[in-house]
C-alpha cells in the first residue's frame, strides 16, 4: 500500500510476483549444479518461468498505459541507478562469466565423458537441435538467446511507439535466434564446421585460429564458402553497408553483442559515463585492442602456413609482406584522403600503431617465429574472456550496457573508422530546437555527450555511435533525427542556431572558424 | 590591478550564459557569473524530469564543471542586492562588493501569483527554479491530491510529474480548452483530450477564485463556479512575470521587465538586460515586450555579445518558433498561428484518426501565402520551414512539399498524402 506522493522507486506487486517467477526459474537452474540428474521438463520449465517472469514484468510496466517515453523513476529504483539490487546482480553475472570462462567444470562440463550438473540438463535440447551432447558453451547461448528474446519483447513494449527501435529489435532477435543460436547449431549436425555468418572478424578473434582453419579446409566446399564469406564479411560487405548507412547496421541490428545490450542491457544504458576524460580514455584503448587483435591474427595465420608449408599456395613471408603491405597501402589512402578527418593526437597514435604493428611484422618475418598460438591463449583469455564476456556483461548493472563496444570491441573500432571518415550516416540536429535538457546525453549508451552537438545546431558523425536512436526516442523536442545523407556538409562543427537574425549568425559562424582550434 | 575589461552578468540561466559564451570567444575581457540560484548552469527545462526520476540534477548541467575554468569565466555564487549605476558597483548579500565595467541584468522570470486571498500559505508554489523544485519535492511527501491553476506550458508539466506519482490533479483552466491563449481551439481541444486521457481532470472555463488553510498550511480550494477542491499541493501556472524586484528603488529603467533599446542596453550606457528579464521597449512586429522562451533569452544572449565586445547588434529575431510537450504529444511551431485568427488569417487543419496527430496551418486567404504551422506528433524540420518562411512560400507549395519537411525516425508512417487529399477535399468543400 504505497503513499501518494512516492517517487516511482519501488516495483508494483505484479511486477515482484513477475520477478519472483523468473528467479523461480533461475533457481531450477541453480538446483541442476547439485548434479539431480532432473528430466528434460525441468529444463524447459526453466526457460519457460524465465521467460514468462520476463513478460509478465513487461506486461505490467508498460502495457495500459499511452505508449511514449517509459523513463519514469529510473534514477530512483534500486536496480537502474546503481543500488544494492544492481550491484548484486552485477556480482551474480561476473562470478557466472568467470565460472563459464574458467572453471565449466563447475557447471558439470566433462569433455570426457558424460556431462553432469546443469550442462546435463541442456543436453536434450542439445541434442535435439545439434544431436551433440551440450557444453558450456551451448548453455550459454541458450540463456543468452532466451535473454534477447524475453528482454527483446520488454523492450518492444516499451518503444512500441517507434517504428526504428521495433524494427531494430526485431532486427537482433532474427539474427541471435536464427544465426548465432540456430544455425551453427544445425550445422554441427550436418557434421559441418561451427560457424555463426554474423560474428565477423575481428570480432570473432578465432575465425583464422589454426584449428578453426583447418576445420574449414577440411570442411569441403562449405568449409570454403565459410572461409570466404568470413574474408568477405570485413573485407567487401563491411565497408559496402557502413558506406550506406553506418556501423548502426551492425552493431544495433545485427551483433549479439548488440543484441543483448539493446534488449537485456536497456534497464543500464544510461549509466554509461559521458565525461571528456572518459572520451579520451575510450579513443586509446580501443584502437589499442584493435592492434592487439590484428598482431595476434598475422601470427596466427603465420603459424598456421608454417605447419601447413606444401598445402596451400600462399606462402608464409608473402603473407607476412602482403599484410604490411595492406596496413600501409590502407593507411596511406587514408592519409591521402581525409588526414583532415583526424585530431593532431589521432595522427600520431596512427603513425605509432602503424610503426608497431610493421615492426612485429619485420620481428615475426626474420625470426620466422610469431608465437602465433600463445598470442591467441592471451588474447582469448585478457580481451575475448575478461574483457568482453565478464567485464563486458558481468558490469551491466554499474557500467551500463556497451562497456565493451565502446571500450574494446576491434569490430566498433574499425566500424567506428569506416564511420566517421566516409559513411553517409549522421544524427541530424534540428537547427535552433534544443532545450539543452539532457535525456539526449543520459540514454546515450555510448557515453556520447550528444546534447554538446544539438545545442550547437552541430551534426553528430562520432566513430562511437552505433545507431540505436534512443536519443532521438527519447528527445521531448524532435531535435534529432538517424538519417543517412549527402558527405558534403555532414560535419558541420561551425554550426549556428537558426532563429536569431541572419547577418548576426554570419557573423557568428565566421568568428566560431576563426578561434578553431586545429 | 587588470586593464581587462570587467563583464559582470547577473543571472546563470541560458540568456547569461549563452552571453558569458560569446564574449569569451571573441574577446579576452574578465567575465563573472554570478547567480543566487545555482552554482553551475543548468537546463531549466529539464527539471521535471529530474522530480520524475528521468535524470539527475548533474546531468542538467550542459557543461561540465571544468569548462568554466578552462574558458576563464568566473562564477561566483551571491544574491545581489543592490545595483550602484554612479559607481558601477554591486553589493552583495553577505557584505561583499563587486565593481564591474559592463553589466548584463540576465535574472530571469518569478512564478506570477494574482494577488489571491491565502497564496502565501504553505503548500502553495509555482515552478520555475531550482528552489522550487527542492520545495515540490518536499509538498508532495504524502500528497493525495492537487490543484493545478494555469493551462500552460509549466501546468502541464507539473500535472505530468505530479502523475509520475500517482497523485490525482485537478487543472483549473480559464479558457474553453487548454492552452486557447495561445492554441487555436482545434489544436487546444486535442490537448485537452489527451491530457484528460491520462487521468487528469480538467476543468475549462474556470478560475482560482480562494485558498483556503489551517495552521498556516493549504488546505483547499475554491473555484470560480463555487467548488470547493480539497488539495495538498497548489501549483501555480499562470505565468512568469520578469524577476526584477532587487531592482526597486536603482536608477536602472523598469515597467513589468527591464526597458531595453532594440541593442538590448537599458536607459544607462553599460547597463544591458537580456532573456525573460527583459522589456523591449519596441518590440519586433509581431512579437511580445516580453519573451520568456528559452530560445529568445538564447537569441538576446547572442546578440548582446556583439554589442558588449564592439560591434553593436539590433536584436533582431528571425521567424518564430518554438516547441512543447504535453504528456506524450510533442509540439513544434513555424512561423504564427494564431489562437483566434482574424480576417487576415485561415486555418486548415488536419488531425489523424488517433487523436495524437495534428497539424494546423495558418496561411493569408487572400494571396494564400503561408504564414505558420502547429505540428503536433510529428516532427518537423527547422531549416525547411525556415526556408519556406524566408522564400514567403504559398500554402499549396508547402502542403505539397511537407515530405521534405518531415523530421520523424525512419520507417514511421508518413501522413502528407492523407494531409493533402484532405486539404483539397477541404477546398473543394469550402468552395460549393
């Protein structure tokens, strides 16, 4: 029996019986790590209160009501502004990304023999689409299916009222469920490779593992056409689809990542700190793993040519050659092209990583060593393991809900690039309508400081932008708008305010180019 | 001892600041902020949205705390008491004196009350500063119910935070639908439907007439149709009138605002007054003495920057424009509309079949030249109606070209073919 006059910090009674379903549902999976051997009814019960806790929470927040912004008391409830609720599902997600990572023997995986604990109580649905025993792997993707799709409806719900935001989430259930859950699945029952067509490299960081390459060369003609379409996928269809209509396509329609941050990851999305400092931060690290991650690539196909000397056509030196060459010729088009496009500390941070990386090459190329294998160990294990599952995910609650997108994802950073230098996308701003009221920048999961260009009357093109239109859901003035366009005028930092008197804004826009800094 | 010009502004809000701003980049005079209200810039339009838990008070503020170092502008934060034009002197509450070379008056607009009988009683308040917001949150700890007198732009807001909470309102509005002032009665008819569709009860044609309390607290109301409301909280909207009361009795020029020249400076060299503080003394054609709009406290602070730092600039406003929300209903205007249009002026009118959509087109029935749009529901693009106004556009030409004005998300349906059939239908209509 709440008082009038309560901030909006507390859940309904249908909303804690929804939650006490789904944890309900939980604890049955909890209940199968004590190895009760429970029958396959358990495990589709499970799923089912999960996702029944799930909807019936949606259906009660924002179903009956007139369908618009649903942002009330976010900032007062426990779970979404860092309370102790959050917290302790934080806590809860990361020791389950770490026990799923680096200790599945735990959840009963037995690479050996039978499974037991909770992986055995996926092994009928396992079964029932690959014909494989399940791992943790497959538990994993079943849950984090069923999160995308449970949470995907809460979110459909809550943005009915926008066409973008349904289409989107539509958009990133059909490709979680058919590509990265269903597909790869069947295709180890037509005893094929392992494959999700929409984890694209570097993303996928183990698409050119040596294992994963011989998988494929023995994998007949599939095998090939995997190969290529993953060569493919970054190479051609990448820059092609960025071009048109910017990272968006990926990272809010189509990753997993993407996905489950958009449909799980909503209730979090404006914890995400939009500070300058945190900016600068951002731009470092996460061209940092982008190195990382292609070092770690040349070595590894390296080592995979060099134990394969007489089976394939490429040699392993020209591959080597062949890369430098690649980095430099793509480096200098860009330097050739729109060197305008990039900060005095962006230029040098090229330069730097451009240097670094030809020099391992030159060091892999005259020691004919790469350590190709343990590069891979310690990439998978800092950045694919501790970066991107538990940091990535486990920090929901307390981070918000992109901490790896923004931070380390090598995929957003070459997306990002491919953004800002030559993609027809923007955020347009609504020339003099901004309010400078601040929903903009606080549901900007990407910590992008967005209300800094609408009152500025200043396009948005940033390489972190990936498109999920919630500022412009969530703007009470219609100040902004996704659109792709014409790249002339695109960028537009000496933007002024229509309104005020012509001659006056001339002025204006001539004195903002002259104190241009760089 | 610094030979650099002193710029004192009195008032943070978005008239002082946008000024602070400007001078800064062009000249490298000393410039101080000082308010009463805040010790950092916020968004004044965003308060509600921090009662209905939307935001934190730190994300109203546009900039963050290191910009005003950076950018060398001083904020100091005092009430000022007294204005000393001979000596150019500011007396601060606390004992302190500040001496400046070039004063900006940006301090904003005060809640109007009307002078009724027990407006002083506790429980009663307006909405318009941060004090006021702290006071509404502390007004309604346990409130069963409240009264809203004021159908405007700050009564709806209130009634929409007040909701957040689940307290029942009651609007008291004077005229037939809400917002008519300003609406016309097409668009102010849907307005009130759809607020009503929220729950809140809406009573047209009414007035505030007595309030009524015990121990010094409000207790209720009493309407101009003799209803008695019991309510907890009284939210006054009926207006903003200039916050210029520290100003009594200095040789600074007042009527309701500050008298400003078209240059925005006041009767005394080096004394300018800027935003909802200020009272054109001829205003632009069309437009109000006073503008308490955050847009044209953006435009005058823009404008006074010029004159500050050398180059003397009339305020001159472009077309007008300006925008609102009510609950779900965004609203955006073009160009005038008139509330109650006379000879001069025709309205066409289009509402969707759900009742959230609208747009309302005034245009001159003689040379059909477009003269304004009220868009309800759909976004529609600044620039293109800017354009459209500056080329004098006629009504035929716009309805036909709305497609490039739309400014709504992608794939939302888009209504200009079912606009124009039902624009023609009308014609056809109006001409048998």
């Amino acid at each position: 029996m709440s008082l009038f006059g309560e901030p909006p910090a507390t859940l309904s009674t249908t909303q804690k019986v929804a939650t006490g379903i789904g944890w309900t549902g939980v604890f049955i999976l909890v209940l199968a790590l004590f190895n009760l051997q429970l029958p396959s009814v358990f495990l589709y019960s499970a799923i089912g209160l999960i996702g029944l806790g799930v909807i019936i929470f949606a259906n009660d927040l924002y179903l009956g009501k007139s369908a618009g912004v649903k942002n009330d008391g976010i900032w007062f409830r426990s779970m979404t502004a860092r309370g102790g609720v959050a917290w302790g599902t934080g806590i809860i997600l990361t020791l389950f990304y770490i026990v799923l990572y680096w200790f599945p023997q735990y959840l009963g995986y037995n690479p050996d023999g039978a499974n037991s604990g909770l992986i055995a109580l996926f092994d009928p649905l396992s079964r029932l689409i690959s014909g494989h025993a399940a791992s943790q792997w497959f538990v994993y993707g079943t849950l984090y299916t069923l999160a995308i799709l449970a949470f995907g409806y809460k979110f459909l719900l809550k943005y009915r009222h926008n066409k973008y935001e349904v289409l989107r989430t539509w958009s990133v259930m059909f490709f979680q469920l058919g590509f990265a859950f269903l597909i790869p699945e069947i295709l180890m029952r037509l005893n094929q490779p392992y494959f999700n067509p929409v984890n694209i490299w570097p993303l996928n960081y183990d698409l050119f593992a040596g294992y994963k390459l011989s998988e494929f060369f023995s994998g007949g003609n599939i095998g090939l056409l995997m190969l290529f379409f993953g060569i493919a996928s970054i190479f051609v269809i990448t820059p092609i689809l960025t071009y048109f209509y910017g990272k968006r396509w990926y990272c809010s329609w189509v990753c997993g990542c993407g996905g489950l941050a958009e449909t799980a990851g909503d209730s979090y999305r404006h914890l995400s700190d939009k500070s300058r400092a945190t900016w600068k931060f951002e731009r470092y690290i996460i061209h940092t793993v982008l190195v990382l991650v292609v070092v770690m690539t040349i070595a590894v196909v390296y080592s995979f040519l060099n134990e394969n000397p007489d089976r394939f056509w490429l040699d392993k030196n020209v591959f080597l050659l062949g890369s430098a060459a690649f980095l430099v010729l793509l480096f200098g088009l860009i330097w050739l092209f729109k060197r305008h496009r990039l900060a005095k500390d962006a230029k040098k941070g090229a330069i730097i990583s451009l240097s670094i990386v030809l020099a391992i090459i030159a060091a892999f190329y005259f020691s004919g060593m790469t350590y190709g294998y343990l590069l891979r160990q310690w990439y998978g294990f800092l950045i694919g393991a501790a970066f991107s599952g538990v940091i990535g995910v486990g920090f929901y609650p307390i981070f918000g809900n992109r901490v790896w997108c923004r931070f380390g994802c090598p995929m957003a950073a070459v997306l990002g690039m491919q953004q800002r230098l030559f993609s027809k996308f923007r955020i347009t701003t609504n020339g003099g309508q901004c309010i400078s009221c601040g929903n903009c920048s606080t549901y900007c999961e990407m910590g992008i400081d967005v209300r800094a260009y609408a009152q500025k009357g200043e396009n948005i093109v940033r390489s972190s932008c990936v498109g999920c239109g919630i500022c412009s859901a969530v703007c009470p003035r219609g100040v902004l708008k996704l659109e792709n366009g014409s790249l002339d005028g695109r960028i537009n930092s000496d933007a002024v305010l229509l309104g005020n008197d012509v001659d006056l804004l001339d002025l204006i826009q001539q004195q903002k180019k002259a104190t241009r800094k760089n | 001892m610094s030979t650099k010009e002193h710029v004192v502004i009195i008032g943070n809000g978005v008239a002082g600041i946008t000024a602070a701003r400007h001078i800064r980049r062009i000249s490298d005079k000393k410039i101080t902020v000082i308010s009463a209200e805040s010790d950092y810039f916020f968004s004044r339009t965003a308060l509600m949205y921090v009662y209905m838990g939307h935001m934190k008070w730190e994300h109203l503020k546009p900039y963050e705390d290191w910009f005003w170092e950076e950018n060398n502008i001083e904020l100091k934060q005092a009430y000022v008491e007294k204005i000393e034009v001979s000596s150019k002197m500011l007396f601060l509450r606390g004992g302190e004196k500040m001496s400046y070379d070039q004063l900006i008056l940006a301090t904003g607009s005060v809640p109007r009350f009307l002078g009724w009988d027990g407006e002083e009683l506790k429980g009663v308040q307006g909405l318009v500063s941060k004090q006021d917001l702290e006071l509404l949150e502390e007004n309604t700890r346990n409130c069963k119910s409240a009264v809203i007198v004021g159908g405007g732009l700050i009564g709806v807001e209130l009634a929409e935070m007040l909701h957040t909470r689940k307290i029942p309102v009651t609007m008291l509005i004077r005229e037939k639908a809400f917002w008519q002032n300003v609406l016309p009665i097409e668009d102010a008819q849907l307005i009130s439907r759809h607020i009503e569709s929220h729950g809140i009860v809406l009573k047209h044609e009414t007035e505030l007439k007595k309030i009524n309390g015990t121990n010094g607290r409000l207790t209720s109301i009493e309407t101009s149709s003799e209803e008695e409301l019991t309510c907890v909280l009284l939210g006054i909207s009926v207006g903003v009138k200039p916050n210029i009361g520290f100003l009594e009795g200095s040789e600074i020029e007042t009527d309701r605002g500050i008298l400003v020249d078209a240059n925005l400076q006041t009767n005394l060299p080096n004394v300018y007054a800027i935003g909802d503080c200020a009272q054109h003394r001829q205003p632009t054609t069309g437009r109000k003495d006073i503008e308490a709009v955050w847009y044209t406290a953006r435009m005058m602070g823009e404008t006074v920057a010029q004159t500050i730092c050398g180059r003397p600039f009339a305020y001159k406003p472009g077309h007008w424009f300006n925008s609102a929300k009510f609950f779900d209903i965004e609203y955006q205007t073009y160009g005038n509309v008139s509330a109650n249009p006379g000879e001069a002026e025709q309205h066409f009118h289009w509402q969707h079949k759900d009742g959230e959509k609208a747009i309302t087109i005034a245009f001159d029935p003689a040379t059909f030249k477009f003269l304004g749009i009220n868009a309800f529901g759909i976004r529609m693009r600044h620039e293109i109606f800017h354009r459209w106004l500056t080329e004098e556009r006629d009504l035929e030409y716009v309805l036909s070209h709305l497609r490039e004005a739309n400014f709504d998300p992608e794939f939302y349906d888009r209504h200009e073919k079912e606009i124009f059939s039902s624009f023609k239908k009308n014609m056809i209509n109006s001409h048998t």
